[in-house]
C-alpha cells in the first residue's frame, strides 16, 4: 500500500496571494451585479420618461383634441398617430376613447375595436406608467388622458415601446460592465502579487511559524538575561529595551518609540548609548549604579540599521573593589610601619652596640611617645575600629610619601557604624585623602593634609537624622573654580601618566553620597597661600534622600568644621 502523499503547504505569500484575489474576485462580483442591475433600472426609468413624454406630447396636439369632435375621428386622429410613431420610433401610439375604441393603430385593422387592455386611470383623467402586454407584447407603456378645453376628458393615449428593445440596450452594456471588472479583476491581481512579494522580502522568506519561534525565542532570551538590552533604530529611536536596562537606566515602561535624546538620560550615557563616544567596556554611570555598556552597530545589507547596547551592573563590584583598596591601604600602612619600626630597631641595636644606653633610652621613649600619639589621638576621636584602621593606614601612608596627615580635633566619631554606612564611608574617605595625597605629592614635598570625620547628631545640630561630614584639606596646588563641578564626573583627572581607567574615584564618591541622600562638593584655594583644595562630602547615617536637605546639611557641616589641626 502507498504511503499517503504529504500535504502542500502554502507560503505565507501564497497564502495572502489566493486571499488578496479571492477578496478582490468577490469585490468586483458584486461591485458588477449592482452596476448591472443600476443599469437596467436606469433604462427603464429612462424608457418609461420617454414614453411619458411622446403620450403628452400627442394628448396635447390640437389636431388630435379637434379630431375627436369630427364625425369620423379615426380618419383624422390615425394619420397623425402613424406620422409620429415612425418619428419617434415607439412601437405603438394607440388614441382611443374613455370606453377604449381605437382611433389609431400601426395595424390598421384594428382601428376602430376595443383596446386589449382596460384604459385605467387615463379615462378618469389621470396619467399611468408601467409594463403591460397587449397585441404587440410585453411593453413600456403611457397613457396620458385627451382633455378638452372645459377640462373633460375626450379620451386617452397610450404609447408603448418593446421590453425586449430595452432589455437589448441593457444587455449592450454587460460586455463593457465585464470588461471593466475584469480588467480591475487582473489588475488587482498583480497588485496583490507584488504585495505579496514586498512582503516576502521584507520578512526576508520567514513564513509565520518561524516568524513566531523567533519572536518567542527573542522574548526568552531578552527578559531571561540579567544584563540590560537595549536596541536603537538608525534614527536614534528605542525600539526594544528590556526590563534590566529600563532598571539600570530609570527608563519609563513606554519608553519604546522615543528618541535617546527625550529619555533625560546623563550625559556621558546619552553619549554612549547614541554612539558619541564609541569603544568597548564603557563605564559610565547611572544613578546610584556603575555600568558597563558596549554599543554594537548593526548593519542590514550594507545599510545602517542602529545599533544594540547591553549594560552590565558592576555597583557591587565597585563597592568591593572600594573595601578591597582600604584593605590594601591598610595592608600597605602596616608594611610602611613595620619597615620604619625595622629602621628604628636598627638605629636602637646599633646605639646599644656603641655603648649609648642613655641616647638609646631617650630616642626609644620618643619613638614610643611619637606613635602613641598618633594611634592614641586617632583611637580617642574615632570609635569605629575600620574608620580608625583606614585613617592610621593613610597616616602612614602619608608618611611614605613624605607627607604629614593631621587629626581634625574637630574629628569625631563617638560609636561603631552600621555596616553599609562603615562601608561608604571607608570608600569616600580613602578616595578623597588619595586624591589630596596626589595633590600634594604633585606640589612638592614638605605637604600636608588635614581629614576631619564627625558624626552630627540629629538632636544635637537640629537635623532630622544622624550626618556624616568627611572634610579634606591639603595643601596642593587647589581646584579652579571652573572645575568644582566637572571634577567629579566620570573621566576627569589631572593625573595624565596613569594607565588604565580615569577619573573614577571622585565620580565612585559622588555616586556614595548622592545615593544616600548626601552630597559631596569642593571648595576652590582661599585667601590662605598654604591652603589647597578642600573637598567636602555629606553622608546621611540612614542612607534615606530627603530632597531639599543638602542644603540644610551644609550649615551644621560648615559651623563645625573651623579651625586646621596642624
């Protein structure tokens, strides 16, 4: 037994080929049944008006009104009737009188007998239309009654012309009625070909079930990735974007359809995102986010089709990163001690050697007192044990790198943070004291500078929640007030020798505060020539923004702040 053939399937142009022509085939079908019958009902409107017109033309001869007072009116009223129905062509004009006696006929024989169908409203004076069959068949008929000059009816006349005659010019008309349809019929046929075959290439051959894997392998895959998706037509419009990019970016759910340039987004994005500053692995940043975006152009057949952005979330490993260089500043700061304790035993075996008890007593006290000191006036003025480790780890470093970093008195911390405040905290002081750091390094030797960490209390400065003030001062060479802004946005540094990624750290800083509901800014040189820039950031212990409070922070910030510790 044969195995059964497999069905064949139409293409999607197929299928919209046959259903474009079948619409059209039935369209036209109708379209040409009403023209049709529009026609006909125009000819015989036109007929019967015509009809109309030859009886009152006729009932209104004065020749066939005086006729009818003669003694033998058919010999005067039959003549007339003949001359103008060959003039008109009517098949037949029939004067009788109001009881139907003939006066004329185009048969003579039968002038003179009964009409064959009832005179109707004609013998009471009134006009009548319509279709009747009498001696020469089935006509389109008139009869206008025959008034006199006092307004009584002497008789009637009826006029009629063949059905068939009309039914003949009717039927003259279909050939061009069908080839009309017929030809709309074809034309539209290649019109939906064409279509078909646009369509074709514009779906580039998919039928509808690949068109369908498609659109739900796509909506899988971008709505199943953690990364941010973001696609952009050739006109700067987004044309998909997915839910982690809309998070990433602050982007409205009905963002689709919008320009980049409507979106409010930052302006290093903005740049990244419409291909202003090309290049791969682009950080930029987002709100309280750190973004990594590529932007790849797509190209469809050697044309520019817009481009695909992703974003990748790299917030918390920044943050790491952050913790990770306070501990290796920490780690650094022990390893600077331990060489200058391993420098200073030396010193102290090597006068123990010489016999210099007494020098070696005094220089071991001042060692002793010098670092007691220092660790002690840290410990005294800062309760939480990683903010204290960090500022100890800078004084070192400081030291290494031929500078001297002083303890704000104003400097106070009276008890152990919460992690995620100790966390910010950690990275906004270390970023800053580096900065300053590199300042003063880049000035000469012989520099200083100046941190201050104090915890306003809500009660005690009239705030409505704990503040972290973190304030550094140096004496480099400063900030132009030009600059006090563009500082801390993403790419900017002065330090031109350094490889790898710029301008992060002051950028990391802001993004803190700002995500906290704080603030951060810098204060250009004052009038004091050994005073360089001093930056100054404000941390809500609570981490909650409160609009319009930044400003009511800077007052108790900048009232307790007075006075340098050097």
């Amino acid at each position: 037994m044969a195995p059964p053939s497999p069905r064949v399937r139409l293409s999607l142009t197929g299928y919209l080929f046959i259903g474009y022509a079948l619409l059209l085939t039935l369209a036209l079908a109708a379209t040409g049944a009403l023209w049709f019958a529009h026609h006909d009902r125009e000819m015989e409107q036109q007929y019967t008006e015509r009809v109309l017109a030859i009886a009152r033309s006729v009932a209104h001869m004065p020749q066939i009104v005086e006729g009818f007072g003669e003694p033998d009116p058919a010999a005067v009223i039959n003549p007339i009737a003949v001359r103008v129905t060959e003039a008109t062509g009517a098949e037949y004009i029939v004067v009788a009188d109001p009881e139907g006696i003939r006066y004329s006929h185009v048969d003579p024989r039968l002038v003179g007998l009964r009409v064959s169908t009832p005179p109707g409203p004609a013998a009471r004076g009134e006009e009548w239309t319509g279709v009747q069959t009498g001696t020469q068949g089935r006509t389109v008929r008139a009869k206008v009654p025959v008034l006199s000059g006092e307004g009584g009816v002497l008789g009637y006349v009826s006029v009629g012309i063949l059905v068939s005659d009309m039914e003949t010019e009717a039927a003259a008309a279909f050939p061009l009625i069908l080839g009309t349809t017929g030809g709309a019929l074809l034309l539209g046929a290649g019109g939906a070909w064409a279509l078909s075959r646009r369509l074709r290439a514009k779906t580039h051959g998919l039928e509808p079930a690949e068109i369908t894997t498609l659109l739900e392998g796509r909506e899988a895959l971008l709505y199943a990735v953690r990364e941010g998706v973001l696609a952009v037509d050739a006109a700067g419009r987004v044309v998909l974007v997915n839910r982690p990019a809309r998070e990433m970016l602050g982007l409205p759910e009905d963002c689709e359809g919008t320009r980049l340039d409507g979106l409010g987004l930052p302006g290093r994005v903005l740049d990244v995102v419409s291909g202003a500053d090309a290049g791969e692995d682009r950080i930029v940043l987002s709100g309280a986010r750190v973004l990594v975006c590529n932007r790849m152009p797509v190209r469809i057949r050697g044309g520019d089709a817009g481009a695909v952005v992703t974003l990748r979330d790299r917030t918390e490993l920044d943050r790491l990163t952050g913790e990770l260089d306070g501990v290796r500043t920490a780690t650094k700061g022990l390893r600077a001690q331990t060489h200058e304790f391993a420098n200073r035993l030396h010193t102290l075996a090597g006068m123990l050697e010489l016999g210099a008890h007494e020098e070696a007593r005094a220089y071991l006290e001042d060692v002793s007192i010098a670092h007691a000191r220092t660790s002690g006036d840290i410990s005294a003025r800062i309760a939480d044990p990683a903010v204290a480790a960090i500022t100890l780890a800078k004084s070192a470093q400081a030291a290494e790198r031929g500078a001297e970093l002083y303890i704000s008195p104003m400097t106070l911390v009276p008890e152990r943070m919460d992690a995620a405040l100790r966390s910010d905290i950690v990275l906004v002081l270390g970023n800053l004291v580096d900065n300053a750091l590199d300042s003063v390094a880049a000035a000469g030797p012989g520099g200083w500078v100046e941190l201050l960490v104090r915890v306003h209390p809500r009660h005690g400065d009239g705030l409505p929640h704990d503040l972290v003030e973190v304030r550094v001062t140096d004496s480099g060479r400063g900030v132009a007030a030009e600059l006090a802004e563009e500082i801390f946005e993403y790419g900017f540094t002065t330090k031109a020798s350094r490889d790898g990624e710029r301008g992060l750290g002051l950028a990391l800083v802001r993004q803190v505060c700002e995500s906290r509901g704080g603030s951060v800014r810098v204060q250009p040189p004052g009038e004091d020539a050994d005073e360089g820039a001093v930056f100054m950031a404000y941390l809500p212990a609570d981490g909650g923004p409160r609009p319009g409070e930044r400003a009511a922070a800077g007052g108790p910030a900048g009232e307790a702040s007075g006075g340098n510790g050097r």
